[in-house]
C-alpha cells in the first residue's frame, strides 16, 4: 500500500495543491493561488520524472503507472503551468481569477488520471471530473456567448457520459470486474464487448472532441478565455486520447475496433479541416484544427498493440502538439482574434510573426520542426499496423491543412487590404480588442513554445532513444 | 653623362619636345639628329682609342638591362646616326609641303632612337624592346599617309609579316637566355650544340622577316607607300638593316649547318629579287627588291662565314641606297609619280640629282673605286674561300650581274626619252643630303682598312689566285651593266617577266598560300559562330515557346483542376460548417445517428468475423 501511495506521489501532491490552493483562495489571495499552483505542478513534474522507466499497477491495476502515463504528465502538468501563464496574463484583477487556476488545476488532474486508467471508474471519475470543470471554466466570463457555449458543452456532456456509463455497465456485466484488463475475458462474448467499445468511443470522443461528437468544441474555445481555450484544447484532449489507448490495449480483438476507430480518424481529420477552411475567426480555426489534430492522434490509438511504435509515436506527438497549439493560442491572445487582424503582423513583429508560422508550419507537420516528428511517427505506426489506406488518407489531409493554415500566414505578410474593409476590420477589432498591451507572459509562453517546437523537431532521435 | 645615352636619348628627347611644342619638328628634328650624331661620333672615337663603354641599367633581379659600346656597336651606332642626319636633312625639304610635319618628325626620330637602342643593346631583353619598337614606329611611318588607298594595308602587311617573323627572335632568346643563363649578348654567344642550330633558325627567321628575305620579301615593295625619306632610312640603316645586324652580331655563335641555311636563304633571295627589280616598272619598288637583293648578298657572306664582309657592304649599302632613294624622292615630287615610264628623261631635267643618282648606281654595281667594289668584292671573296664554294658563289656573281642589270636599266630608263618636270620646293635640302650621302658611298671603301683594323678582323685573302674575285666580281658587274644598259628587258627576262612582276608568286603568293585560307577560316568561323547564335536564339525562342505552353497548360490545365479543387473543397468546408448549426438538439441527433450508424457496422463485422 505505501509502494503504492509513493507511485502516486505526483497526484497527491497535485491535489494538496488543489487544497492549498482553494484556502488561498478562501483568503482572497489569488497571486497565492497562481504561485501555489506554479509550484506545485513543478513539483508534481519533478517528481514525475523518477518514476521514468516504472512499469506496473497501482491499487490492483486500477491506475497504471507506465509509460504512457508517466509521459502524459511530463507533458500535461507543464503544459498547465504554461496555461495558467496565459490564463493570467488574460485575466488578472478580475473577481474569479484564483478559481479559474484551481479548476484548471483539477482539470490537468483528471487528464492525469485519465492517461493512466485501468479501470472503468476511473475512467468515469476522470471524465466527470474533467468535464464539471471545464463546464466552469468555460463560463466563467459571465457572458451570454460564454454561458451558452458552457450550456451546450454540459448538455453534451451529459448526454455521452451517460451514454458511456450505461455501456460500461455492460463490461461490468460481461467480466464482474471494472478492470479493463480483465476484457480479454469477453472473447467469447463479442456483442457486449462491442457496446462497450461503442459506449466509451462516445464518451472519449467527447472528451477528445472526435467527429461526430466535436459539436461543444468550436462554441466553447469561442465562448471561453482565449487562455481556456488552450487549456481546453490541449490537455483533456491529451488525456483523453492516453485513455483511450490504455482501454484499446485491453480489448479483445474480436471486434473490428481498430477499424472504427480508422474511420473515426478519417472523419475527424477530414471534417476538421474542411471547416477550418471557411473560417474567418482565428479562434474558430484553430479550434477546428484542433479537432482535426485530435485525428491523428487516432492513428496512433489504432496502431496500439499492433505496432511498437504506437506508443512512442502518441507521446512524441502529444508533446509537439502541446507546444505548437499553446504557441498558436499565445499568438493569436497577442495578436488578435480574426484573421484580418493578423495582416501585416509579420512585419510590424518579425519574432511574433516568425513565432506563429513556426507553429502553423509545424501544425501542418513540416519537416523539420516538431509536428513533423509527430506525424512522421504516427504514420510510421499506421503503416506498420497495416493502416497503409489510413495513412494516405491523413497525408492528403496534411496537404488540406497547409491550405488552412497558410489562410493566416499569408495575410501576416500582407499589407492591410483596401479601405473598403478596414471599416469593418476596425469595428471588428474593437469588438474583440485583442490583447495590445505589451504582455510579457505571453512572450514567454510563446518562446517556450518555440523553443519546444524547435527542439522536439531537432531532438526527435534523442527523445525516441529516451523512450525506448 | 654617358654618350650611349646621349645617342639614345637625344633623338627620343626631341621626338618628346617635338611632341609637346607642336611646332618647329625641322628644327627640333635637326638638333636631335645632329646631338645623337655627335654622341656616336664620340663613341667611336673611343672605340679606335681602344676604349669601350657599357652603361648598365636596373631592369630584372640577376638580368640587368646593359647598352654597350664595342667597335661593332659604335661603328653601327655611327652609321645610324649618320644616314639618319643626313635623311633627316633631305626630309626638311622632302617634307616642306606636308601638314603634319610634327607627326612625321617625332616619329622618325623615335625611330632614330630605337634604331640606336637596337645596335647598343648588350642584352636580349632590350634588343627585343627596341626590335619592337623598330617594327612598331616603321608601321606608323609607312602608314604615314593613311589616307591614300593602299597605304594602310601596305602599312599592316609589313607589321604582321615582321611581327610573324619576331616570333622567331622571341623563341631565339627564350632558348639563348635559359640555356646561357644570362641576358647578356655576349655571354649568350658561347651557346654551341643544338641549341645554338635552333637558336641560329630562329633568328635566322626574325632576320628574314625584318630583312625581306625570300619568302617574306613581299612587304618590303608594298612599304614603298611611305614617305620616300622613310623608305630611305628603313632601307638603308634601320629596319630592313636590323635582320642583318641581328646575324651579323651572332655569327660567332651561329654552327656551320645554320650557316648554310642561311648563305642558301640569301642566296635565293639574291636572285628572286633581283630579278624582280629587272622586271619592275616602278622606281620605288625596283630600289625596294634591290635592296632584298643586296641583303641577300650579305647574307651570303654570312652564310660564307665572313660577317665582316657583310657588315662592309651593310655600311657601303646604307650610304648607297639611301642615296638612290633620295634622289628618287627628287625624281618623284618632279613628276609626282615613281613609275619609270613617267620619269623618262628626268635625268636630263634634274642633272645634277642625276649625277648623284648614276654615281650611287654605279657604286651599287660594284664599279671601282666606289665603295661598292669593295665590299662586293670582300663578298665573292668570301664565297670563294667558303667550303661551300659551289653553292655560294654562283648566288654571289648571280647577284652581281643582277645588281648591274637592273640599275644600268633604271638609268638607262631615266636618261632615255621625253618627260615634263614641275618646279620643286626645298630642292636645296634635298640636294644638301643627297650630296653628303653620295660623298660617302664613293669614298667609303677607302675607309674599309680603318674598319677592319678597329673591328680586329681581317677580310680572307686567297693566297693562290689573289686577283680572281676582282676579275669574277668586276666581269659579272661590268656584263650586267652592259646588258641592263643594251637589252631590253622583255629580251632579258622573257617568258619571266610576268612572273617577277608578280613577285614570283608561287600559286598566288601569300595572298593565295596564307591570306586566303586565313580569311577562308575566319569566315568559316564567323558562319559557324552566326549558326551558333542563331541556334542560342532558337533554343532561347523555343524555351520560351514552351515555357508560354507550359504556363497556358498550368494556367488552363492543372491550375484550373487545382482551383477546382479547392473551390469543392471550400464548398465542402461550407457545407461542413452547416452541419455546426448551434442548435444542440440537432447536433446530439446528428450525434446519436451516428453512433448507431457505428454500432450497426460494428455488429455487422461482427456477423461477419463470427
């Protein structure tokens, strides 16, 4: 039991800070909140960092320590420092500031939780406690966008997390046990296994915002704090997609599951990108591209178990994705929230605008920079599960994706069209008033940004070597 | 002041001078001519008073540029400074109607003055220099009048026949220089074996282009277009003289095959052009192939091994030749033309020119005691005492005969006949130099003993039959006056006169063996150079062409697939949006259908699997 309780060292001390930080916040001191929660994420990294290389269950396989888990926090809790950097920068002074970094904070812990689940509760616990503080961190601008996009997500919400505890019920059923690894058990009985799979597809393809259950996602990156939408749109998806690895090692391959899950992919991939396509607001296309990221994140769910590489090829992308989205966020927080704001910021701020075509170029995966690395992986680990359809499939989307992204590049390097727009343009910007201020928080999120995309892109061979 | 100096200097001074002030050249050209006369004059004072000197100049690291006054240097260093003063007096006259008088002086006296570096010159890289500038001042004084027709091919053909020619003294001094070591002429000289047979054909080579020898004579008859002061002094002491010069000064390097090659070359050369002046029907041009034809003679005598009796009657020649070119020029501005049918009976108009003229005919035809017997004479004797006695000394007596041959019919030409002469300006100038030259082409050969006695080298006599060559060179020269006097040429020459007319042009001469063919490639080249371009062109147009299609076909082929492409892509991002609709109802049902639609599919594989 105590071998245990030192294998979960990260998220105990996690939830201290959680407690921690709510008495701060108690207190009115929401500068205490941020520092805790600073300190108390970097603990729970450094504390991460022992536990590389362990390989086993804690609490009767429950919650599992392995790679994968212990990379997602690697990757998670910094990610979340980086957010809360943003989250402060965009609302500091205001009255629920403090709050806004503990539900981020419990957040981060139910991805954590979720990367490592063994276990069916778990993997409730982890979505509800997810989903419960997304819910308010998606309202808490207090406004009528933010309040509706905060009323679809929990309404959705709802609806797949039950939907998923019903099926799970059926596993329960099927195996007497909660533990996903006692699927194997339902060998003999496919039809249950099936509506289980069926039953957690719908629940984490919420939590991941897979196509068709993506609707919440683009309302609520609009509606919430731009910093929130980061948050959002990077770590509970991250979660979610270790979950759904951890379930998918364990079932029985009765079913076709990996070919669903192929398909669900190509859906995503394909249905983010053509509707990121037509946007005209940053955040709206950033949150479809987001979605179509959270596609190939499925190649790599699709190869578990059928290719080594799998696993290494989600960690990698996971991390990249991380730090080329935030970066993306963190620009676009500076920079401004359409894209007609976006023209000429090349040239007005060279390191900015070079900044954010990295990270585009690199959402796009071009070589040499981090995206790549990720998708090269990933398709790597497709091809060598058979997947060679799939793969071609996302690499045409990859050239769509260019396409969507250069929709912001090339306009940063334009002058400001004609006067006839610039009316409109102005009326805009004064509705979104984008952070104009010199923000020294941000610049910092987007050079560690940079720096990561850069250095994963270059480090690529050391980082495999690190995880073999 | 060193007077090597003063004779090089003067005369290139005052061709500055002459340059700067752009007036009185006469005056300035005088003065120049007579200061670098004086200096000679001095120089060979010393030489007879046993004392050489050598003015040693900075010029490459271990290769100091060296000018030096030998016997042999001074004495021809004089002779230039000689026929240059009194040619540059005649020329005051000569020239008194001309324009451009301060052209025609500074380059004379830059000739002048490279003509004396020339003979000064101790090393091979000054000689070269001063062969050059020889060569390049002698086109710019033929093509003096540039803008009479011809003149200026005249002009150009004897630079590149000469130039061509130096290639041989180029390669000569390469070879002499890095086998000796040492620039210096006379350290070069000991240079034996077949480097020296090399050496010795090269120079041979230069010499014949620079001499007019056969069969590079050609330019030397077109160089005529000049002014007749210039031929005089390019004939007689400077340019045509500076091949003979170069061997003369050799010779003791020179091997017995070189030599040979070298009496054979004059040797032919004597003849050839002898008997083109026979056949010639223009003064000018007749003097110009007599004087390949005394060259020639000289080179027999160096063939023969004897220099010394080439150099006397390269200085009796000087005297001579310009004489008869001076008196011509008299001749030709009476008549304002050098054909011989034109000059008839000038003799009786200008008798006094004329006298002149015979005496220095008469001298050239090796009539004693002018100073033409003598060194005629040291020449058969010479070729007599040869080893190769059958070979040289027909070309000696053949030359002899030829040289009375064709002057008693230029005389004969001359004093014969009706013809109208104009009055001529500055004939007292004229006259002045033509006297001074005539007076020493008689009395020459009296100072031949003083010459052999300071060059240290005595003239072969044969001990058996002393009188023989007298008789043999006197009989050959008596019979060819006598004959160039009595018989007309058409009876001389015969069937080859046309021949020699043309110049005894083999197959057309340079013209058809050379020029042609060159021209025939240069043009070839040009053709093939247009083909080249006009196919560059073709390739750039038919680049072009294709580029244009290349575009139509982006533009209307893949270009429109691509715009196609993305525009049913955007519709289909459009549609895609559609389905976002807001409404959450609509989107859960979208949602639910969906997920049937995948549980339907799932069971059905299942069916399948089972």
């Amino acid at each position: 039991m105590g071998h245990d309780l030192a294998l979960l060292i990260p998220e105990i001390i996690i939830l201290l800070t959680v407690v921690v930080a709510l008495i701060a916040e108690m207190l009115r001191f929401p500068r205490t909140v941020l520092t805790v929660t600073i300190i108390g994420l970097l603990l729970a990294t450094a504390q991460t960092l022992p536990l590389l290389g362990v390989d086993t269950g804690v609490f009767g396989g429950t919650f599992r320590v392995d790679m994968l888990s212990v990379w997602a926090k690697l990757i998670l809790l910094p990610a979340t420092v980086l957010s809360l950097l943003l989250a402060r920068s965009e609302l500091a002074g205001s009255d629920r500031e403090g709050t806004v970094y503990i539900l981020v904070c419990l957040v981060s812990l139910a991805s954590v939780l979720l990367a490592g689940a063994g276990d069916s509760m778990l993997l409730v616990l982890g979505i509800l406690l997810s989903g419960l503080a997304s819910f308010a961190l998606v309202a808490c601008p207090r406004n009528d966008i933010a309040t509706e996009a905060a009323m679809k997500f929990f309404v959705f919400a709802s609806v797949t997390t039950s939907v998923m505890i019903f099926g799970l019920s059926y596993w329960f059923g099927g195996t007497g046990s909660t533990l996903f690894s006692e699927l194997a058990t339902l060998q003999t009985k496919p039809v249950i296994a099936v509506i289980g799979l069926m039953a957690v597809i719908i629940g984490l393809g919420y939590k991941a915002s897979l196509v068709p259950f993506h609707f919440w996602a683009p309302d609520a990156y609009e509606g919430a704090p731009l910093s929130i939408a980061a948050y959002l749109s990077v770590v509970p998806k991250i979660g979610a997609i270790m979950a759904f690895a951890q379930i998918v090692r364990d079932i029985p391959m009765v079913t076709a599951w990996s070919l669903i899950i192929a398909v669900v992919a190509v859906l995503t991939m394909t249905y983010g990108y053509l509707a990121a396509l037509v946007q005209n607001n940053v955040v709206r296309l950033l949150a479809y591209s987001s979605i179509a990221q959270a596609g190939y994140f499925l190649l790599g769910v699709v190869a578990v178990g059928a290719s080594p590489l799998a696993l290494k090829s989600l960690i990698v992308f996971a991390a990249a994705y991380a730090a080329m989205n935030l970066g993306a966020f963190a620009v676009v927080m500076q920079a401004g929230r359409t894209l007609e704001t976006f023209y000429g910021i090349g040239r007005k701020n060279p390191a900015l605008g070079v900044a954010m075509v990295v990270f585009l170029l690199s959402l796009a995966g071009i070589p040499p920079l981090a995206g790549f690395v990720g998708k090269f992986l990933l398709f790597g680990a497709a091809i060598d599960a058979g997947f060679l359809w799939l793969t071609v499939v996302a690499i045409l989307n990859s050239v769509l994706s260019l396409a969507v992204y250069l929709r912001i590049v090339v306009p940063m390097y334009q002058r400001r069209r004609d006067s006839g727009l610039s009316a409109a343009a102005a009326d805009i910007k004064s509705i979104n008033d984008p952070v104009t201020a010199p923000a020294p928080l941000i610049t910092l999120v987007w050079i560690i940004a940079l720096l990561s995309t850069l250095g994963i892109g270059l480090a690529a061979q050391l980082l495999l070597g690190q995880l073999g | 002041m060193n007077l090597i100096a003063i004779a090089i200097l003067a005369p290139l001074s005052m061709a500055l001078l002459t340059m700067l002030l752009r007036r009185q050249p006469a005056a300035l050209a005088l003065l120049g001519a007579a200061a670098g006369l004086l200096a000679s004059l001095g120089l060979l004072t010393d030489a007879f008073n046993g004392r050489g000197s050598e003015l040693i100049l900075p010029g490459l690291p271990d290769m100091p540029l060296r000018l030096v006054a030998t016997p042999l240097t001074a004495l021809l260093s004089t002779l230039v400074a000689v026929v240059c003063s009194l040619v540059m007096v005649y020329a005051v006259g000569y020239m008194k109607k001309d324009n451009e008088k301060v052209r025609f002086f500074a380059t004379l006296l830059l000739f002048a003055s490279a003509m004396q570096t020339l003979v000064l010159a101790g090393d091979w890289i000054l000689l070269l220099s001063a062969w050059e500038l020889i060569g390049l001042s002698s086109y710019l004084l033929i093509g003096f009048w540039y803008s009479k027709p011809g003149v200026k091919t005249a002009a150009t053909r004897a630079f590149l026949v000469t130039r061509s020619a130096d290639l041989g003294l180029y390669i000569a001094t390469f070879i002499l220089v890095t086998s000796a070591g040492s620039t210096d002429i006379a350290a070069t000289l000991d240079t034996r074996g077949g480097l020296a047979v090399a050496a010795g054909l090269l120079l041979l080579i230069a010499a014949m282009g620079k001499s007019a020898q056969t069969p590079l004579h050609d330019w030397l008859q077109r160089a005529m277009a000049g002014p007749t002061p210039v031929s005089a002094l390019l004939h007689s002491a400077t340019l045509v003289a500076a091949g003979a010069i170069l061997l003369i000064r050799t010779a003791p390097m020179l091997p017995p095959e070189t030599l040979l090659v070298i009496g054979i070359v004059g040797g032919v050369t004597t003849v050839v052009t002898g008997l083109m002046a026979l056949g010639e029907s223009d003064l000018k041009r007749m003097l110009a192939a007599s004087t390949s034809s005394q060259y020639g003679l000289m080179l027999v005598a160096v063939g023969a091994g004897v220099p010394m009796a080439a150099l006397l009657h390269l200085i009796a020649h000087a005297a001579i030749k310009s004489s008869l070119f001076l008196g011509a020029g008299v001749f030709q501005h009476s008549r304002d033309s050098t054909v011989l049918d034109k000059l008839r009976g000038i003799g009786r108009d200008r008798p006094k020119i004329f006298s002149g003229f015979v005496l220095a005919a008469l001298a050239l035809a090796g009539v004693p005691p002018l100073s033409g017997f003598f060194s005629k004479d040291a020449i058969i004797a010479a070729s007599m005492n040869s080893a190769n006695i059958w070979i040289l000394l027909p070309f000696a007596l053949a030359g002899t005969l030829l040289t009375g041959s064709y002057m008693a019919r230029a005389l004969r030409l001359l004093w014969q006949g009706n013809g109208k002469s104009r009055s001529v300006d500055g004939l007292a100038w004229m006259g002045a130099g033509l006297a001074g030259l005539v007076f020493l082409a008689i009395i020459l050969g009296a100072a031949f003993p003083a010459v052999e006695s300071l060059l240290g080298a005595r003239l072969p006599e044969n001990s058996q039959v002393q009188f023989l060559p007298v008789v043999l060179g006197l009989s050959a020269a008596l019979c060819g006056l006598a004959l160039g006097w009595f018989v007309p040429v058409h009876r001389l020459l015969g069937p080859l006169l046309p021949w020699s007319r043309q110049g005894f042009a083999i197959a057309g001469g340079f013209d058809n063996l050379i020029i042609r063919p060159v021209f025939f490639i240069a043009r070839t080249c040009e053709k093939l150079e247009r083909l080249l371009y006009e196919s560059v062109l073709a390739t750039g147009r038919a680049g072009l062409r294709l580029g244009q299609a290349v575009r139509l076909n982006d533009e209307q082929g893949i270009d429109g697939i691509i715009f196609s492409f993305v525009r049913c892509m955007v519709n289909l991002g459009g549609k895609a949006r559609t389905l976002q609709s807001g409404l959450i109802h609509k989107e859960l049902a979208i949602s639910i259908v969906a997920s049937a639609m995948i549980l339907v599919f799932m069971l059905i594989t299942l069916l399948v699997y089972q």
